[in-house]
C-alpha cells in the first residue's frame, strides 16, 4: 500500500497561533516543576505573554487570510484543516477570553496548592482545542479538537482552586468547604452528560460519512449539489444526531439543564471563560456544517433549528426570572442567548452568519465584563454569588455599578449599546429570509429578559448595602471592566464598521 502525502499544503504558519498556545501550554507545564516558578504570578504571566503572541499572530494572519470572495484556497493538510478569516475571527474571540482566567489568578489556584501550573495549562489547551474546531475541515477533525477542549474544561470545572490544595480525596468529604464539593459536583455533571453527548455526536458524523462516502466539510456541500442521491436517510439522521451532541455545547433547550449547575460550581474564572468560549467553538462548527455543508437541505432541518432557537430563547429567559444566584441567572442568560445565535443559522444566508459573528463578538465583552464584576464582588459560601452581593453597589464604588449596568442594558439590548446592534442584524438577517415568526419570538423573549437585568440594577441603585466594604479591584480585573465597557461603546457607535468586518470574514 502506497501512501501519498501532500506536503505543498502544509502550512504551517497559518498555524502559528495554535502552535503558540500549546508551546505556551507545555512550557508553563515544566516551569511549574521549579519551585521559585511555581507561583500565580509568573504562570499566569507567562501564559498571558503567549496568549498575547497568539492574538498578534491571528490579527496579523486576519488581513491576508483566504477569504470566500479571493478565490483562494483555504484548505491545508490535505483540508482537514481550514485556513480563513473566519477561523481567525474566532481565534481572536477564544484569546481574548482566555484573559478572563489568567486575571482571576489574583484568587485562582491558593498560593498551596500544588496544581498551580496544571490550572494554567488547562485553559491554554482548552484554547488550542477551540481554535483547531474553528479551522476543522472534516468532521474528523472537528471531533478530536472538540473533544480536546472539552476534557480540559471537564477537569477545569472540577478544580478545587478556591478553598482546596489539589490533595482532596472523596474521604475528606466532610471536610471541605461549600465551594470544593460544588466544584466536585459540577464535574462530575459536566463529565457524564458531555460524554453521552459526545457519543451522540460521533454517531451523527458516523452515519453522516456512511451517506455521503467522506468527511470533508465543504466535499459534502459539493456533493449534495451535485447529487441527489446524497440527500438520503443515513444524512437526515446523522445531521439530527450531530446537531443534538452540539446543542449540549452551546446549552440549546433541551439540552441545557447541566448548565446552571456547572457554572455555579466551577471556579468562577472558568465559568467566565467557559461562558462565551464554549459556545464560540461550537457555533463555528454549527456554521460550517450547516452554512457550507448542507444548506441544500435546509428545509429538513430548518423547522429543528426553528423551534430550538424559539424554545430556548423562551425557556433561558423565564427561568433566569427565578435566580437569586447572580451565577445561574447569567447562566440561563447564556441559554437564551445561544437561542439569539441559532437565529443567525435558521437565516441561511451571509448576512445571517455575519450576524453571528458581530453578536459573539459584543456577547465575548458583555459577559467577560459583567462575570468580572461578579468576580470582584463574590464572598464566601453558598451565597457567595448572591444578587444581594450588589446591594448599594452605587454607594461603594459607582465606576463599578456603572460599568454592571452597561453590561445588563447590553445584554438586555438597550439602544445603543452592542447587545441591541446584535439582536437588531439577527432579527434582519431572519426577516429578510422570510423567518418573521422567530423574529416575534425573539422580541417576546427580549422584553422578558428585562426583568431580570433590570433587578440587578435596581439592587445596585435603590438598595442600601448591609454594611458592605467597598470593593477590592485587582488590575488585571479592573482591566477586564474598563476594556469591555469601552468595546460595548465603540460596537454600539460604530456597528456598521464591524458588521462589514464581520461580512468580511464568511466561511468557505
């Protein structure tokens, strides 16, 4: 047997980036094994100096990327990899949020515990995982770096870094804090469910390449052009179950109960991080398959994705009324706001993927911004995360409350801020395909959020503070804060800028 390899497409600078992020990873690794190293300081300053190479890799590698008006030619190692500005857009996205949990090293791992490095390298392979599934070109591909990123927020998850050393085993039960076994459990909830999905989403691209005889991405759009009898049942079936193992990813309904749980319980650095980064990675798959690879089946799967969107939307918001817990509320949050992205998806169109692309980019500084507030704010215990914790905020530190209440009228989306720009060229992109019905559901789904955005300003403003201290800001936190305000701002001034940025970065 004679194996031909194609070395012409190896190109190995459009994988700087993600090479960058795993040299990063592996040299905080054996640093961590020196003791004078071995400290939240310099782990989390090497990881923040490669994380920031990485970034100016990708914003350098954006501009001369292939593009789907160029003509040429993203794929490279054989295509099971793309190489493209949408690839580069969300490498962007995944770096930037990966900040979020180098900052909350102030507090994440305890000066004892002895996985300091461990914490570090997680997160920088979470990324690399992320990035790769955005540039995916087959399914094949698509699964290993899903699943790469997907074990390390596992194990991430289920970091005892606030109260812990590393050293716990399940007799000390007893004695650990709220805040270890909450940790625990959420692990153990992320693991169980995350394999079931995971199994389901093998068994779709399994049936899917049994259908249509390959696994490359954009052969399969090809192939569904050009032959009908691609368009069978083992491709229905298998797109059914792939799009299930994805809707766990991005917290669809009803596939999201493991959601509120898992970001309670996990460290809150990595419920930031896992808050916008997660569902990036899969969106960038979900358009890819279904923008690029089965489009001409759109009206097979267009009434799944139609009554997802409406029923997440819906369900996010309702149940996010009921949360004390500032954590679960931006949880179910998070919910209906991948309901608002499906919507992007349901369009089918340029403008529709585009829109995805401005929305997760106001959505990554909306959230890193409000869970950093949160992070500032949070105390010990069970009510740690409480909305009581923002009570008189105003009075304490009145920077902070303001920057709170840009991030909830962004999420809520208010004008003019980005959180309404990115509704606003969803909700177009749908009318414009003839989709007004999720269009109405949206709007619905909108003013109900409101409430609950809403309450928490009126906490921060017409509440007094039960003798609360004012705040400790960290840098690194109050850096996250001012950026994300300022980004918020400057999208909501300028959106027609990056929408064409946006547009700018399609998919082949």
């Amino acid at each position: 047997m004679e194996i031909n390899i194609n070395f012409d497409d190896m190109n190995w600078m459009a994988l700087g980036p993600e090479l960058t992020v795993i040299f990063t990873a592996l040299a905080v690794l054996l640093l961590g094994l020196k003791k004078e190293c071995d400290t939240n300081r310099f782990l989390s300053m090497v990881a923040l100096a490669g994380t920031a190479a990485a970034l100016v890799f990708s914003l350098a590698l954006w501009s001369d990327a292939p593009t789907a008006g160029n003509g040429a030619s993203p794929g490279m190692f054989s295509n099971a990899l793309i190489h493209d500005r949408f690839a580069q857009t969300f490498n962007i996205i995944f770096l930037i949020m990966s900040l979020f949990a180098f900052f909350g090293s102030v507090r994440y791992p305890l000066a004892d515990n002895r996985n300091k490095a461990e914490y570090f390298a997680l997160v920088l392979l979470a990324v690399s995982g992320m990035m790769f599934l955005a540039k995916s070109g087959t399914l094949i591909t698509a699964f290993i770096s899903l699943e790469i990123f997907s074990i390390a927020l596992y194990i991430l998850c289920g970091f005892s870094a606030k109260h812990g050393t590393g050293r716990e085993g399940p007799a000390d039960g007893a004695q650990l804090s709220w805040e270890c076994l909450a940790s625990q459990e959420s692990t153990v909830k992320y693991l169980l469910t995350g394999a079931f999905a995971s199994a389901i989403l093998v068994y779709g691209m399994a049936l899917i390449y049994a259908g249509t005889g390959t696994t490359e991405i954009r052969t399969i759009g090809t192939l569904m052009q050009e032959n009908p009898y691609m368009k069978n049942t083992l491709v229905f079936i298998g797109m059914g179950l792939m799009f299930s193992g994805m809707a766990f990813k991005v917290s669809l309904v009803p596939f999201h109960s493991w959601t509120p749980d898992v970001y309670q319980g996990a460290p809150t650095p990595i419920t930031g991080f896992m808050s916008v980064a997660t569902k990036a990675a899969a969106f960038a798959l979900i358009a890819r398959v279904f923008f690029t690879a089965l489009p001409d089946i759109q009206k097979v799967w267009m009434p799944i994705l139609f009554g997802a969107s409406a029923l997440t939307m819906l369900v996010g918001n309702t149940a996010a009324i009921f949360q004390d817990n500032v954590k679960r509320m931006l949880a179910y949050s998070g919910v209906a706001h991948a309901g608002y992205l499906l919507i992007g998806i349901v369009a089918n169109s340029e403008d529709g993927v585009a829109s995805i692309l401005f929305y997760l980019g106001a959505y990554l500084f909306m959230n890193v911004g409000a869970f950093a507030v949160l992070f500032i704010l949070e105390g010990e215990g069970q009510d740690g995360a409480s909305i009581n914790r923002f009570k008189g905020l105003a009075k304490r530190n009145p920077l902070l409350a303001a920057a709170m209440t840009l991030f909830m009228l962004s999420l809520a989306g208010f004008p003019p801020t980005a959180g309404f720009f990115g509704k606003l060229f969803l909700f177009v992109a749908a009318i414009k395909a003839g989709y007004v019905l999720i269009t109405i559901f949206a709007v619905i789904a909108s003013v109900i959020s409101v409430y609950f955005y809403l309450r928490v300003i009126v906490m921060m403003y017409f509440h007094e503070s039960e003798e609360e201290p004012a705040p400790a800001v960290s840098p690194g936190m109050g850096a996250l804060v001012g950026v994300s305000s300022l980004a918020i701002v400057a999208i909501g001034l300028f959106p027609s800028g990056f929408m064409q940025i946006a547009l700018n970065s399609l998919p082949f």
